[in-house]
C-alpha cells in the first residue's frame, strides 16, 4: 500500500475510534446522571447498615430501616421502573437479613395482595362492559361540566361509597371512570396530565379520608376498637363502659372529620395540578353520545351489574369468613365463566407489575414489625416529645399524629396501628390524657399515607393507570397530609369534646 494512502487511512481509522470512544463515554455519562438516584439511594442504604446498631435496634433492624430508606428514595425519585424496587426489596430480604426464600414467597400473597389483584381485575371488566361511561354521567348529571364540581362530586361518591364497603373495593371501580373522563377530553395523556392528576386524585383521596368515618372503613379502625376493649374495659366497673365504642359511636366522632375535607381535597388538587381544561363541556357531550349510543341496558349489562352487585355484598357480609381476596378473584372469575370479558382483556389490562409492587410492599412492613424497627423508631420519636413540651395536650396529640403518619407511609395502615396503638395509648394514661382521643387519632392519621405510591391500596390502584409519577404523590401529599393534621386537631381541640368525648 503506498504509504500516503496508508497514512489517511490511519487517520481515518483513529478519528473513528475516538469517536465510538467518545459516543461510548457520552452514553456512560448519560446512563450514570439518569441513575444517579439509584447509586445514592444505594450509598445511603449502605451507610445506614455499616452504622453500629443503636441501643433497643438489632442490626437485623437497621438493615431492614436501610431498605425502608431506599425503598422510599427510588420510588420518590423513580430511577428505575417502580416494579424493579419490588424485585430488589424481594432479593434484600433473602440476601441481606437471611430469609428463606420460601418464607419471603409466603409473605408476598397475603389476601391484600389477593383483593388488588381482583380489583384490577373487576375493574377491567367494568370498563369492557362500559358501565363506567354510565357511572361517569350520573356524577356529571349530578354536578355539571365543571372540572372543580365533576372533582367534588368524584371524591364525594368515592367517599360516602369507601365509609360503608372500604376503599379497595372503591378505587377499583372508580378509577375506569376518571379515565373515561380524561381519554375523552383527550387521547393524548401528555396534554391532559394536570386534568388527569387532578380527577385520578379525586378518586385516590376520597377514598382514603372516608375510610376514618365508619368501623368498616378499614382494619386500622377495627384494630383500635379491639385495643380500647382489651387495655381499659372492666365488665365489673360501669365506668369503663365507654371503652366499648359501638359503630354509631365511632361515626359521630369520625364521619364528620370526613365531610370536613372534601371541599379541602378538591382545592388542593385544583392548586397542585391546574387542570388544562376548567369545563369538561366537549367531554361530556362525547360521553352523552356514547351513553346514548349505547341504547337502554341489556342483558349483559345487568347480568355484569349482578355480578358485580353479588360482589360488593359478599365483600360486606362474608369477608371476615374468605377474605377480601378471595372474594374479588371469585367475581373476576364469574366475568370470565359468563363470558362477560376475554382473560386477553384482563391479562392486557392488569398492571400486573403494580401488584408485585404492593406485595413487596406489605412483606418490608411485617420485617419492619417482626424485628422490632418501627417500634424503635416510634419509641425513639416520642422519647424525644418531654423536652420539646409535647408530652400533653394538643401538641401530644400533633406528635402522635406526625408519628403515626411518618410510619403509615412505610407500611400498611392495619399495620401501622396495629405496631402504634399500644404505644400511643399507654403514652395516653402516662400523660394523664383520654386513651378514647389518642386512639381516634392515631387510627385517623393511619389514613394520612399520601406520600407514596404503596402508601394505600387507593393510591396503588390509580397508579396502575399510568397517568401518575411517583412524585406527584409526595408533592401533593404533603399538602394533604397537613391539611388533613390540622382538621383532625381541630376536631379533637373543638368539635371532640363538644360531642362528648
């Protein structure tokens, strides 16, 4: 080869070298910045566990605090797909604090688990069916094409609906509805995100304020009731009778603390998000059309309202004897035998990596209880309230509710009160306060987990639906989470004891 010819050739080759060279450091570069969440959630989770335990915390604990922390981090932040954090909670138990594999299997499907996967389930049945349109122009008969009154009117009816058969149960026939709502104002998901985040939210937080106003809105509040009985009622003293709260008790105390917050809710959201549209207008004359269209109610339709219906009080009278779960799979199962809709509908329309989610979610809780983490971390919280002054009254009750509300975003509310109840009530009779008011409160703020995606069934069920970020939740929640503080002390401060209590 002439050496001339040689020479360009080497230059050419070099200059394409140091280009793929470059190319390959400008993609490294640009792979480390859009993980740089995760390598930090990671270096922090790793410094937590190199730290020598605190006195009362075991280092199988602060391992299991390590993972709450990253887990927290990389669902805020959202690095890597949010089902990738259930996967690496799943693998953390087995690797780092030596579980059997089988064990951690067996806390992943509990009946929770179960009921949302139902749920998903019957909602795609409900949508394949069309009776959400019919649901979705009910509540626009009855409030009109306002935005803000179509978000009052979502987040009423989820609640007086979530106060007497639960939230899960809510979420998961609401949300086909807002997205009934959203699609026909636009099928493009990026031009209606604020419109989206606002109805979606609507349906997320109805549900969860109005599972505190009735005994039946959610274990927490069952939990409570047991614990009240259990610690303070003596069958041989009269005086200890009120430690009996019966359903309509509960209710008077707690319904109102609900209602109170609806308006509060849909301000907040109309703030946050500023919807693209003010007027649904466009959106509900397609939606009168496509009711109209779809002529009067036929077989299948009341046969899918039947099974749906069957459903519901099967949830209501049979649930304690099968379970919640059991019960939604048996629904989802009868829209499949009566041929009401296909398993491709279903397996298309499941967001099948939500439910990993909140299994993984459920599992770190009950290691977050079995050893012994949130009751360290609570009562290292409330060993901290005697200086501050915030060992009575309503700064008391502020401390228990910020606590209760900071451990509620890591774990499930059941188990939230279930691991605070004994603490806060005998932190009660110590600080010479009513156990009765402790324990509303910190059953109340158990619902007060806005702040992350697997903080409420409510808030995993309209998550799957895509429209949501992961920070929209912190954004918003913490708004929520203080308005609906500063409405519980003051019902505890003002209408509590005007009731009686």
């Amino acid at each position: 080869m002439h050496p001339a010819v040689q020479e360009r050739l080497e230059r050419t080759l070099g200059r394409a070298g140091q280009e793929r060279r470059a190319k390959t450091t400008r993609g490294l570069d640009a792979f480390l910045w859009e993980k740089r969440w995760f390598f930090i959630a990671l270096l922090v989770g790793g410094l937590l566990m190199l730290l020598p335990p605190p006195e009362g915390l075991s280092h199988r604990g602060i391992i299991v605090l390590a993972m709450s922390v990253i887990a927290v981090i990389l669902f805020v932040t959202e690095p890597v797909p949010l089902p990738t954090v259930a996967i690496l909670i799943i693998i953390g138990q087995v690797l780092l604090l030596g579980i059997d594999s089988t064990t951690v299997a067996k806390s992943l499907m509990s009946d929770s688990v179960l009921f949302i996967m139902g749920s998903l389930m019957l909602a795609v049945a409900v949508v394949k069916q069309k009776l959400d349109k019919r649901i979705a122009y009910f509540i626009v008969r009855m409030t009109g094409t306002r935005t803000a009154n179509i978000c009052l009117g979502i987040s009423l009816v989820s609640g007086l609906l979530s106060s007497v058969i639960g939230e899960h149960t809510v979420a998961a026939m609401m949300l086909p509805v807002a997205i009934t709502l959203i699609t026909l104002t636009s099928s493009d998901a990026k031009k209606v995100r604020g419109l989206a985040a606002v109805l979606l939210f609507s349906v997320c937080y109805g549900c969860s304020i109005a599972g505190i106003g009735t005994p039946s809105g959610g274990a927490r509040n069952a939990i409570m009731v047991g614990y009240w009985k259990e610690f303070f009622y003596d069958p041989t003293n009269p005086e200890t009778y009120k430690y009996l709260v019966d359903y309509m008790t509960w209710t008077l105390y707690c319904y109102p603390v609900f209602l109170v917050q609806i308006p509060i809710v849909t301000a907040l959201l109309l703030y946050t998000f500023r919807p693209e549209y003010d007027n649904l207008s466009r959106a509900v004359v397609k939606l009168r059309s496509q009711v109209n269209s779809q002529g009067p109610m036929g077989q299948k339709d009341w046969t899918a309202i039947a099974v749906f219906l069957l459903t519901l009080i099967c949830w209501i009278l049979f649930s304690d004897k099968f379970g919640l779960g059991t019960i939604a799979l048996g629904g989802a199962a009868a829209f499949l035998i009566l041929g009401l809709v296909k398993w491709e509908d279903v397996n298309s329309g499941v967001n099948w990596g939500v439910v990993l989610l909140y299994a993984a979610a459920i599992s770190l809780g009950i290691q977050m209880k079995d050893t012994g983490a949130a009751l360290w971390v609570a009562t290292s919280f409330l060993q901290t309230l005697a200086p501050l002054g915030f060992d009575s009254g309503t700064p008391l009750l502020a401390a228990v509710s910020l606590l209760t509300t900071g451990v509620t975003n890591t774990m499930s509310n059941g188990a939230a009160v279930a691991v605070l109840g004994p603490i806060t009530l005998k932190l009660a009779v110590a600080a010479n306060e009513s156990p009765l008011v402790v324990g509303f409160v910190t059953a109340i703020s158990s619902a007060f987990a806005y702040l992350t995606v697997i903080g409420t069934p409510a808030s995993t069920i309209v998550y799957s639906s895509g429209y949501l970020k992961a920070k929209d939740f912190l954004v918003v929640g913490f708004r929520m989470a203080v308005a609906s503080t500063l409405v519980l002390l003051l019902a505890a401060s003002v209408y509590w004891p005007l009731a009686g209590l």
